[in-house]
C-alpha cells in the first residue's frame, strides 16, 4: 500500500477544506443540541402535528437533522478525498 504524493501545498488546502468541513459540523451539532434546546419554550406557540415545535424539535428533530448531517458530512468528505488524491479504494 503505498502513500499518495501530496506537496505540502496541497496538504495545506486539504487540511483547510476538511478542517472547514468540521466546523460547519459543529456549528450544526452545536445549534441542534443547545441553540433549539434553549429556546424551546419560546419556539412551543408553533404547533406541528399537534404537537408544539419546541418539544419536536427536542424528540425527533434533532435526531433527524443529526443522522443527515452524518450522511451528506460523509459524501462531503469524501468528495474532498477525491479532489486532492487521499480518497480509499
């Protein structure tokens, strides 16, 4: 198995690609785990289903909005893998 040849120029932009990447993940995990959570009493006038907005978004939302997350961060990174030439077979 050999290591794929990347300058230290090209390592550098990956790292900033992927690096950007993982704050925009965190700014998402961080929204949907505090941010929604904090104001829920105030977002529970919206109803949903019967349900108040602020309690959905506490039980199922933030699920929902982790699991794609996971995915689209998943095709995300690996389209960046491809670009500089690190991808897995």
């Amino acid at each position: 198995m050999s290591q794929p040849d990347i300058t230290p120029e090209k390592a550098q932009q990956y790292w900033a690609r992927t690096s950007g990447l993982m704050w925009i993940m965190l700014a998402i995990w961080f929204v949907f785990s505090f941010a929604i959570h904090l104001f829920a009493p105030s977002l529970n006038v919206i109803h949903i289903l019967g349900f108040p907005f602020g309690f959905y978004m506490a039980a199922q939302g933030s699920l929902i909005v982790y699991v794609v997350a996971l995915f689209w961060f998943s095709k995300r990174q690996n389209e960046i893998d491809e670009e500089f030439g690190v991808a897995e077979d």
